[in-house]
C-alpha cells in the first residue's frame, strides 16, 4: 500500500538568508492557510529558531519554514518559476549535477553546482555556510580571472558587500555567464543526482558569446539554490 505521506528529503544545502528572507515577505492570511495545509505551528515559527531552543527543535523550524517558503513560491507566485531550460524569476528541476567548493583567491567560502539538460548548462552558486554535511567532492581546478565578477552576483547570498554599480569594474553579465561556462566544462568528480529550487541571476538563450561570433553548444543559466537536495 501506497504511504499517504510525502518522502523524506535528504538536503545538502539550505539558505537560510534567503528562507527567512522570502518567509518575511508572505502575507498574514496566505500564511496561515499555508501552515494549516501543512500542520505547521507559526507561534513556533514567528519566534525564530533562537538560541533556546533544543537542537532537535531549531532543526524542524528550519525545515518547517523551508516547506512554508517552497509551497508558497510554488503555488502563489507559479507565475514566476519555470524550469532549467526556461527559467523566469525562480527556476526548479531534478539533474545530475557535479559538486564542490569552489577556489577563490580570496578564499571566499563559495560552493558551486554545475549540470547540464541537452538544451541548457546549469551552474548554481552559493555560500559554503548552508553546506549540510559533507561538501561534493568535485574539482574545478585554478580560479577563474573572471571569478570576481561571481563573487560580486553572489554578494548578498556570500553575506559579502558587492562593488557599488557606479565603478567601471561592476560586473559584466557576459564575463561571468563565460566563466561559469568554463568552470562548469571544468568539473570533475563524483555527479549525484540533485533536485533543487534556486533564484535565477543570469541566463544567456542566446547561444551566443562576446561579439556574438561564436556559437556556444548550450544555453547558459545561473542561479543561487533555496535548497539542494538527493532526488529521489
């Protein structure tokens, strides 16, 4: 007989900037019809996961916000979220993806997902901090000369401050969007198939590169994951 319960998840990687960030915004009554739907209690979750609760319970407040997040940007903002090979404001899927930290010179603490659909090569990027457990073991070799513009798309995720939009060095859409292609191609190591829920930064359908001249083999998309975790 069928479980009437949903599976498991098992999650490699939880933001809880942009969890409580998103969380913050859901109006009063979506929210409560929400919780209702899924037995969740928001006396518990409109304190917060404070310091005084036991280990167990600060655990289940994150997962419980997380499922109230999921299922409102699933269900009251569909209007927004498409898939890997179109994407709008937010994307989800399910692919093989190759993981691990990715090489700063700074060694700013960043982890980097990459896969690829027959249409669209897909790079996730993300602060190591909201890593659960034990980080991908995949590989990308030297950093980039273009990295410094990633680090300046993930500023807000890396909890870093990005470069003010009025300097001549404000990150150029189509330098990064190159070297998330070449770091992507790069990786090696171990692939786990992944399902995920992410914010899209950059996305290039184009096909396209620098002065339009060379075709590249793949869309490009770019975002930073809500949550990663082992597909079913």
């Amino acid at each position: 007989m069928r479980s009437m319960h949903p599976p498991l998840k098992h999650y490699v990687y939880v933001s809880d900037t942009k969890v409580d960030m998103y969380y913050a915004q859901i109006p009063s009554p979506l929210l409560a019809g929400i919780a209702a739907e899924l037995t969740i209690d928001l006396r518990v979750l409109g304190s917060g996961v404070s310091t005084t609760l036991k280990k167990e319970q600060a655990e289940k407040t994150r997962y419980d916000k997380l499922q109230v997040v999921v299922k409102y940007l699933e269900e009251h903002r569909s209007s927004d979220m498409g898939w890997i090979d179109a994407p709008l404001a937010y994307f989800k899927g399910t692919l093989p993806m190759f993981w691990g930290k990715l090489p700063t010179r700074d060694n700013t603490k960043m982890v980097f997902f990459a896969g690829a659909t027959e249409q669209t090569l897909l790079a996730l990027g993300g602060s190591a901090y909201h890593v659960n457990g034990k980080v991908g073991d995949a590989t990308i070799g030297e950093p980039s000369s273009d990295l410094p513009s990633l680090v300046d798309i993930l500023g807000e995720e890396l909890q870093l401050q990005p470069r003010s939009p009025d300097r001549e060095d404000f990150y150029d859409e189509d330098a990064a969007l190159n070297a998330i292609e070449v770091m992507a191609r790069r990786m090696k190591g171990t692939a786990q198939h992944l399902e995920f829920l992410a914010k899209t930064l950059a996305y290039d359908p184009s096909s396209l590169t620098h002065g339009r001249t060379r075709r590249r083999a793949k869309h490009v998309l770019f975002g930073t994951p809500i949550y990663v975790a082992l597909a079913e």
